[in-house]
C-alpha cells in the first residue's frame, strides 16, 4: 500500500469511528490505534483548554518519556501557543529552540525532534489542542501525518462539543432542580412570614370590634401600635417580596450613575432617624464625600436601608452603630458595625440562603423573614461587588459592602 493509499485508508477508518457515540478518550484511542496501523506515532495526547479556569487537561495521553500529566495552569508551553494562535503549529528542533531563544514559548524538559500540534475548535473558540511529537528522529511526522490529523481534528472536535454540551445538559437540569426546590422553600417561608402577622391583626382587630368599649385607653395604645407593627411588617415582606422578584425575572431598572457615599447614608439616616430615637441609639456616620462608587441609586438605597434597618433591629436599648467607608485602588468599602446581639456562626453560614428561615426577632421583637439579605446579595452583584459580614453572639455585627470604586474618587 503506497502513501497515498495509507492516507485514503486511515481517513476513512477515522471518520467511521466518528459515527459512534464514543467518549472522547475512547474516540483518541481509537484514532491513535489507527493511526499506529500506518505510522509509527508513539506520542499522542489531547489536551483540552478551560477558558474561565484557565486550565489544561489530558483526557488522553500516550508518551515514551512523560507519565499523564495531572491539570495545570495554563502557561507559555508549545500547546498554549497553539491556542493563543489558533493555528496548526508544525515544528523541527531548531525552530522549536528558536522559539524559545525569542521568548515565545518556555524552555521544553527534553529535546523534541518534531512536534505537531492541530487547534481543536468548537463553538468558534479554541477548545484544546492535538500534539504529536517525535524524540527520536527529524522524518517521523511527515506532511501526510499533518493532513490525517487535520482531518482527525474534526470529529475530536465534535466529540469534544458533545461532552459540552452534556455537561450543560445535567448542569441545566440540576440548576432546575435547585430552583424548584429553593421555590417550593420560599413560598414556604413567606407563606409562613405573612400568616404570622395576619393573625395578630385578625386577633387585635376583633379584639376592637368585640371589646372596644370595654378596653382602656392605654390598651386601646397597645392594641393600636401591634396593628401598626404587624402592618409595617406585612409592608416591608411585600416590599421586599416585590423587589426580589422583580430582580430575578429581570424586570428591575439598572440606571448606574456617579454617588458620594457620604450623601447616599446621610439621606438614609434621616429617613431612619425616628427608629434609632426610639431605641435610644446613637448612630455615627463617619463615611467620607472623597469616595464615590459607580452605581444604581435605588440599589444602593435598598442595600443601605435594609443593613441600617437590620443595625437597627438587632441593637440594644442605647447602643452604638457606626457607618464608614475606605478605598483603595479598586473599591470602596461600607461597613456598618453595630454592637448588638450578634450572630452564632450556624446562622452565619446559613444567612444568604433562600432556602433556610434566618430571621431572628430584633431586640424589641421586631419580626422579619430574612427576605431582605438575598435581596442586599443580589443587588451588590449585580453592582459588581461583594459583601461579608463578620459577628460573635453578644459582641455585636459588621456588615462589609465592597464596591468598584469611581476613577475619580480621592482616597
């Protein structure tokens, strides 16, 4: 059998073993096996290319010299090169050093008379590469080499597309999964939020329609403020419930614009000022106007009033809470620091999750759901921030609300 012949004879066998479901490793053995019918290609992988993780893998990997490498970094390797240029990179010894004499790629551990490597595309991106290489001697990876495994790259390609979008597949499932749980909880828990406070206004209410002449005026006051209470919980779970819902249905407006954080929590604390008298709480806003941040104002609002309210809620009788905020190069930094009843750290763990009921009654038996806190998370995320909170049970809280910074804050 001539060349050509080898060549007609390996492409067909290669596209026939395309047709059956196999995994990716099984399909590269397949085709290394065929490959070895007709040429003596004793160094084999594929290596494929996580973009986000910027990581390598090895699903198959035949060597005479190297075990099977274990995940790595992307780096400055000859298969990197060839994914940076998306181009069949087809090398002898002297231009592999010279490469390496020009900085292009990093020094290799053994000399390689010949390398070959083929970008592997998938989705317009280059998903991974094919190598083969020959330590031995300079004629072993020919040109006819060079256009079978172009050829081969086509049905790894395919293969490798497949397994993709099966990873996607039973990650789409399981997200549905997730969510038709987390929905089936959160009804739970508001259902369970909204039948409290009804209760307490259906009581007090028939208590006034029954009793009213019977009742005195302080407990005419009484009955009066739980219905405002219960009221104003029922306002804020709905509040919150809305805005919630709104934001994870994509319906919330995103109007970014230049805010002085100083301006932003001096406004709150006019609006909060009546709660923090009524507890007797001193609140020190020692945030600057030098650092601004580039963001939503109702988002931002709505983060701040719920942690403030949350100071608020969960601070003793007298007790301190301090507003403040820092930068560097990248972020600002709110924090607000309370010194009330804390957190133990199962409640920490469990604070952001929809699924889990966190709310704890405040310190003059405030209620609320919890609710609040995913909507505070999404909201920051959406801004392109983060937040963390650090607290001990009776030592009190500190919420910490990282922001990108506006380019032309001061710090």
């Amino acid at each position: 059998m001539d060349k050509k012949e080898h060549i007609v004879h390996s492409i067909i066998n290669i596209l026939q073993t395309a047709n059956f479901n196999f995994t990716l490793e099984e399909l590269c053995a397949r085709i290394h096996k065929i490959l070895l019918q007709h040429f003596p290609l004793n160094n084999f992988y594929v290596a494929i290319y996580n973009k986000p993780g910027q990581l390598l893998t090895f699903p198959y990997f035949v060597d005479e010299v190297n075990d099977k490498p274990g995940n790595r970094k992307f780096a400055s390797g000859l298969t990197e090169f060839v994914i940076r240029n998306k181009e069949t990179l087809y090398l002898n010894s002297a231009e592999i050093n010279k490469l390496i004499e020009d900085g292009f790629i990093a020094p290799v551990p053994r000399e390689v008379k010949n390398w070959l490597g083929i970008p592997l595309v998938v989705r317009d991106e280059t998903a991974g590469v094919i190598v083969l290489k020959e330590y031995n001697h300079e004629n072993v990876l020919t040109e006819e080499v060079k256009d079978i495994m172009e050829m081969a790259s086509f049905p790894i390609s395919r293969a490798i597309e497949r397994s993709i979008y099966e990873e996607e597949r039973i990650a789409y499932i399981k997200k549905l999964h997730e969510l038709n749980e987390s929905k089936d909880k959160f009804f739970s828990i508001i259902s369970h939020d909204l039948k409290s406070p009804f209760n307490s206004i259906l009581g007090f209410t028939e208590m006034l329609k029954n009793q009213y002449d019977e009742l005195s005026t302080e407990e005419k006051k009484y009955v009066v403020d739980s219905l405002y209470n219960s009221s104003r919980n029922i306002f804020n779970l709905l509040n919150n419930l809305l805005q919630y819902s709104r934001f994870e249905a994509g319906l919330s407006e995103f109007n970014p614009k230049v805010l002085s954080i100083n301006n932003v929590v001096g406004n709150l604390l006019l609006l909060l000022e009546g709660n923090a008298l009524r507890k007797k709480l001193h609140i020190t806003n020692k945030t600057t106007g030098q650092i601004h941040v580039y963001a939503d104002e109702d988002m931002l609002n709505s983060i701040l009033t719920n942690l403030l309210t949350n100071a608020i809620k969960y601070t003793n009788s007298g007790g301190e809470i301090t507003i403040s905020s820092i930068s560097n190069k990248a972020d600002a930094i709110i924090s607000i620091k309370d010194n009330g009843i804390g957190m133990d750290e199962k409640t920490l763990d469990n604070l952001f999750k929809l699924d889990i009921k966190k709310s704890t009654k405040g310190t003059s038996g405030e209620e609320g759901t919890g609710l609040g806190l995913l909507l505070i998370k999404s909201f920051v995320e959406k801004l392109g921030g983060n937040i963390n909170v650090e607290s001990k049970t009776g030592e009190g809280t500190m919420f910490n609300v990282t922001l990108p910074l506006y380019k032309e804050s001061v710090e």
